[in-house]
C-alpha cells in the first residue's frame, strides 16, 4: 500500500518553502531569481498526495469513486480560486485604463474556464521576461496545470488497472506512471529548444512532474528501512537542490527541460526523508510559522500577485522594495482571511461533502456566473468620440494636423493597436530573442539587380511597411534583417526579456553582417532603438564604439542611411488614450524625453564622420517641444515606442524622397 499519510507537517512546511519561494521571486527580491522553481515543488507534492489517495482508495474499495474525487477537488480550488479571480478584475476596473481591461478580459475568461496555462502559450508569454506586460492572471497557469491533471489522472489510473490488472495495482500504476513520466519529460526537453512557451504552460510537458510524485507515493516503502542519518542526508540535500541550484541555473540554461529536474528531485528527497524519520529538518518544516504559511499557500499563492502588480499600477511605476515586501505582508493578511472565509468553510460544508453530485453542479454554476461577470464588469465604452480627423498627409505635417481626441475613424483602433506589428513580425522573418537564425526573406523585385537591405532591432522593423512598399513599387530587391532587442551596433549587452546575456543576439547579428556581404547591397538602412531603456542599458560610449564597428564591416556598401530613433514615451500611448477619448493631446509625449538627443548626436557625428548619411525623420513625429500621439486619423504608436504601421505607411513619401532617392523605377542608382 502506497505510504502516505493523512497530514505530514513537513509537507506543509514545503508548501510554505515553495510560496516563499514564488512570492519573493515575483516580488524581485535579490538572491531569489530561481524562486518561480517553487511551482515544480508543488506539482511534486500534487502528485505525490493525489496518486497515493488514488490507489489507497482502489486498494480498500475495489475502484475509484471518480465523482467523489472531482467534488472534493471543487470544494478545495474553486471557491478561493473564483473569489481572486473576480476580485482581481473588479479591482482592475480602478487601476488600469479601459483599454487594459479590455484586453485582460480573455485573461479572465481562460483563467475561469481552466484553461489559463494554453491561453498563455497561445499568446507565446515569456513567463520569466522579468514581468514585462504580465497577466493580473498570470500565476493561474499552475492552477490550471493542476485541475486539468485533477481531470485525467484518476481515469488514467482506473484504464491502467484495468489494462494490466495482471501485474496488480500497485504494479499496474507503476507501469503506467512511468510511462508518463519517461514520455512527459522527453516532450518538455524537446519542446523547450523548440517551443518554450509550450514547454513551460502546457500538462503534457508538465505531466512527469507530478509522475514523480506518484511514483514516489507507491514506491515509498523500498525507503522506509533506510537509516535515519541517511535520511536526515537525504533531506538536506533535497533542501539545498530546491534553494541553492536554481539561481545558479538561471540564466545558464532554458526552463523548463531538464533543468526542471533539479527543484523535482529535491523536493522528493524531502519527502523521502521524513516518511518515517523525524530529524532537525523535520523539525524546522513542522514549526509553526511554516505550517502556518503552508496551510495558507494556496490562497498566498492566488493573491500575491495581482496585489503586486496592481499596487504597481497605482503608484505608476515599479514598487520599492519596502513597499513589495509591506505588500507580500497584506498579502498573508488577505490569504487568512479567504481561508477562514472560503476556503475551509466550503471545504468542509457537510451538506455538499454528503452530496458530490451537487458539489460538482455548483462548481459549474459559479463558472459560469463568474465568466459572466468578468464579461459584464469589462463591457467597453466605446473606445473614441463621434468624431471622424481627416487623413494624415505624411509629406506636410504640422501642428494643425494634430488631433486633439480620439477619432471614430482611428487607424489602427485602440483596442487592436498592440497587435498592429508590421507583417514582418507575423511572416517568420523578423526574429523573436531566442531566434539566432537569418530567414532567407526577399521582398520587392527578386531578380533585380539593386538590392537594399533594412538591418537592426525592432525600430528598424518598424519602416519595414513604408520600405517595402517603396521596393514594390520601384521594383528593387529588399532584403529585411531585424532581430527584437538586438541593435545593428557591435555592443553586448543584457536581455531584460531574457534575463541574461543577449547571446542570441551576437551570433544573429554576425549572421546578418555575413549576408550584407552576400548581398552586396547598394544601400543598407540602418535603425535602432539606442534609447535601450526597456531592454538593458547600454552606456552611449559603448554604444558609438559599437556603431563604429559595425559601420567599418560594412564599409564595402556604396551607400550606407543610419535613421534617427524614435520617441519613447513613459506609459503605453494606447492606454493612456483610452482614459483621454476627448483630451488625446493630454498624452503627447514631451521631445525633451521621449527623445534622447545627445544620444542621437553623438550617433550623428559618428556617421557623419565615417562618410555616411544620418536622416532624422522626428520633424515629421514631433513638434520643437512635443511630439503628439494621433496625427490626423493615425494613430502614432501602438505601445510605449513602436511607431503604428500605418503612420510610417504615411511617411512613405518622406522615405521615398529622403532615404530612397537614390534607387529609380528603372532598377538602377543615381548618384547623389
């Protein structure tokens, strides 16, 4: 019979080190990178608790009271998990701007039906990019892992046993555990080189983690006569696996894949180690302040995060640590309180323990009210005035083409500004950060004899729209080399979306410096975004030594452009302009820093004395003083910096007769 008892407070305990674990983590607390292993720790002890129940009720019954079990799993994740959930969005509604609401809605809804974990793979979320755009659900993708595990293991078992009743139950689990566990693991390593986000949110690759705690569960008794020194050893072991190797993995390897292995293994070397001895270390994770936090984890758990982020939304900006940690505190309070509220007293209501039919229908009940509400809450007004602008005239802009609110006839709308990337983001020809490779993508007149080349980071993806429409209609081959985060200049530098070194970014970058010199362009358009702030500071002498370098390798190119970056504003222009429908220049962006101006400078003179051309297309974007976020019926940008594909469209004649003069309709050059 499998060894697993009642209630191990030393279980308790390490879900109390797991919370710790995830809680400081998020709260970006130093010495604590690694702290998101803390998840792995509870899938582990998941597995472990719920296959053992499993196969002790098999054992003692002859079967599996699968309604009995799904009611019990209702009443223990529901009802704190809908209360955080609703609570979360109708807090959202006084913090964030019309248009987050409205795209935190799905959120919303994938987190109320389960499905949170597929929802964030979906949209490719880089769960460790240091928060950047995080979900207020964002931390529902465990959960969601975990019921629709709750879901399919105890069928799993009962076909298994059924299948192989020759071998027994026991052996029977055994069989079929381990061959979720061999096949999960193989498909999360594999999946982690290849589709990350995948990898990380979805059951299948996540399945042998709490494998490993079934299979532990039924193979506890070969550990129970093992001497209690090498328990104790065991434990220990377990404990430094769990807190002292992840941060020294973070940043050296990709997660999940193998690496996941290491908090997994730890975590059942704890367990192993207290199953029939009770040591020091049994001790320390029994103490009252630990199983305190452990009988409160879930809902810490639940908590912790939205109250992060919305407290960060309030304040306007990240939080000081004194204020993370004053808000982890409230978070305890908060957690207490849905466990004496909600989650033990619907946990142990007699009247729906005696009836799981009635468990399982009032779980779908509030489901469905609770999807219904988020729907409801997040119902949009519309997002602009009954007003149409006039169309934007990119070759004559001034201060009259300004407009003051948000017109009915915006382009792009609002509401789908943030996914208006050009297409060169969606054809698999820009690279994504953990993209290394240069895509073979030719745009304009393949055969012609001119080739022009479009090199940098996403602000140079940004002209793609106008640059290809030029190549179109002039009938030149143009050749776009951009990589998200990674700049044309010869600099290294850290990935904040990564959270390490950008060494994705010098073997792509040396890549695409390799195929200008296949090419042989007749004019390579260099653009940046050297203003660096949201993806690692790099300092300007660095920067200008690296332009050099990069200018020098390609000094073969007859005629080489270097466009001046962008405006940077300091909140999402988006956002902003939903909260301003009738004040739009109430967002303007001030030029004095939006744009950084000895930055452009010193690029400016670097170019300039290298015989090279330097355009600054910002007289276009901006005023002396300002620089406005719609211009006639365009928008300007889509985020925080990326200019809209539709204003640069707008420029195109700007860019023709600026950047392009040189390239004819004939397919030749004209000198200057």
């Amino acid at each position: 019979m499998p060894q697993v008892s009642s209630f191990r407070p030393d279980i308790e305990g390490m879900r109390a080190l797991a919370v710790i674990m995830v809680a400081l983590y998020h709260a970006g607390t130093p010495g604590f990178d690694g702290g998101f292993l803390g998840v792995d720790v509870f899938f582990l002890i998941s597995g472990y608790l719920i296959t053992g129940l499993l196969i002790k009720e098999r054992q003692a019954t002859g079967r599996i009271n699968l309604r009995r079990f799904y009611a019990r799993r209702i009443r223990r994740l529901l009802p704190a998990s809908i209360v955080v959930a609703l609570t979360t969005f109708g807090l959202a509604k006084f913090v964030m701007s019309p248009l987050g609401l409205l795209d935190l809605r799905p959120d919303a809804l994938a987190t109320l039906g389960y499905l949170a974990n597929y929802w964030f793979a979906l949209r490719n979320t880089d769960y460790l990019n240091d928060h950047v755009g995080a979900s207020l659900y964002q931390q529902y993708w465990s959960l969601a892992v975990e019921e629709q595990f709750y879901l399919v293991w105890p069928a799993l078992l009962i076909g298994g046993c059924l299948v192989l009743r020759r071998l027994g139950v026991i052996n029977a689990a055994r069989v079929v555990i381990a061959g979720v566990l061999a096949a999960s693991f193989a498909l999360s390593v594999v999946l982690t080189t290849s589709a990350q986000p995948w990898a990380f949110f979805s059951l299948p690759t996540r399945a042998w983690e709490l494998a490993v705690g079934g299979l532990l569960a039924l193979f506890l008794g070969r550990v129970n006569s093992w001497p209690a020194p090498l328990a104790q050893a065991l434990g220990w072991c377990g404990l430094l696996l769990i807190v002292v190797a992840p941060p020294l993995l973070v940043g050296n390897v990709t997660f999940p894949g193998w690496a996941a292995a290491v908090p997994v293994i730890g975590a059942a070397m704890m367990i192993s180690a207290g199953t029939r001895h009770r040591g020091p270390l049994q001790a320390v994770l029994a103490s009252a302040p630990l199983t305190f936090i452990g009988r409160l984890s879930y809902s810490i758990y639940l908590w912790h995060w939205p109250l992060l982020v919305l407290a960060g939304g309030i304040r306007g900006g990240s939080l000081p640590w004194p204020a993370r940690g004053a808000v982890l505190g409230g978070t305890v309070v908060v957690a207490w309180l849905t466990y004496r509220l909600v989650e033990n007293p619907l946990r142990h209501q007699r009247w729906l323990g005696a009836r799981p039919g009635w468990s399982i229908a009032v779980g779908a009940a509030s489901t469905a009210v609770g999807a219904a509400a988020a729907v409801l809450i997040a119902m949009p007004p519309a997002l602009h005035v009954d007003r149409t602008a006039d169309p934007v005239n990119g070759s004559a802009i001034g201060r009259d083409d300004w407009t003051s609110y948000v017109p009915s006839n915006l382009t792009p709308p609002l509401q789908s500004a943030g996914a208006n990337f050009p297409a060169v983001f969606s054809d698999g020809c820009h690279a994504d950060f953990r993209d290394e490779v240069v895509h073979d993508c030719v745009y304009g007149q393949a055969g012609s004899d001119v080739t022009v080349v479009l090199f940098g980071d996403s602000h140079a993806a940004q002209w793609f729209p106008p640059l290809r429409a030029v190549a179109d209609r002039h009938g030149f081959r143009f050749v776009s080399l951009t990589k998200s985060g990674c700049p044309s200049a010869s600099i290294r530098k850290t990935s904040n979306y990564l959270g390490r070194d950008y060494r994705e970014c010098y073997e792509w970058r040396s890549r695409a410096m390799d195929r200008i010199v296949m090419e042989q362009p007749e004019l390579v358009i260099i653009a940046n975004s050297t203003n660096a702030t949201h993806d690692g500071i790099v300092p300007k002498e660095d920067w200008l030594a690296g332009m050099g370098k990069t200018l020098d390798r390609l000094s073969f190119v007859p005629r080489l452009t270097v466009l001046a970056d962008t405006p940077y504003a300091d909140a999402d222009v988006p956002s902003c302009l939903s909260a301003q429908l009738s004040s739009a220049l109430s967002c303007t962006l001030p030029r004095a820093t939006s744009v950084n101006a000895d930055f452009s400078r010193g690029e400016a003179e670097l170019v300039r004395g290298k015989g090279r051309q330097v355009r600054d297309l910002n007289e276009y974007l901006c005023s002396a003083q300002e620089c406005p976020p719609i211009i006639g019926d365009t928008l300007v940008y889509i985020d925080r910096h990326h200019l809209s594909p539709q204003i640069t469209l707008a420029l195109g004649n700007v860019i023709e007769r600026h950047v392009l003069s040189n390239v004819t309709t004939s397919g030749q050059t004209e000198l200057d």
